[in-house]
C-alpha cells in the first residue's frame, strides 16, 4: 500500500522500530547504506566479472612505468 523510510539515530530505536513492525504484523525490510555510489559499484563488480571471464589484461604495477 505506502512505503515508509524511518531513520533511525541509534541501535535502541532501530530496535524499538523493528519489535513494533514485528507485532503488528508489517513486512519491512532493512536497507544497508552504502557511501559508494551505486553506478560506480557496478562497474567495479563488473570489471571483476570480466577479468574472471577472461576478458581482459592483468598489469602488474611494477610494469606500469615501463
């Protein structure tokens, strides 16, 4: 029906927030933030997934210069 963003200050009130969700019986979910933004964090993972996926060049730092 609504979705709600509560921000908590402290671990007491997230408690406190969660055991009324709880017994009234609301489905809710915890979202962990993140200070990295979302579009960089996909590229990253994504440049992982290729360099598994052997798509890609492994350059050693020390031949950087060279």
């Amino acid at each position: 029906m609504a979705t709600l963003i509560v921000e908590t200050k402290n671990t007491e009130q997230l408690t406190a927030v969660e055991a009324v969700l709880k017994l009234m019986k609301v489905s809710f979910r915890k979202a962990e933030d993140s200070p990295y933004d979302p579009e960089f964090v996909e590229k990253i993972l994504q440049g992982r997934k290729d360099i598994k996926d052997g798509k890609g060049i492994k350059i050693k730092t020390s031949d950087l210069w060279k």
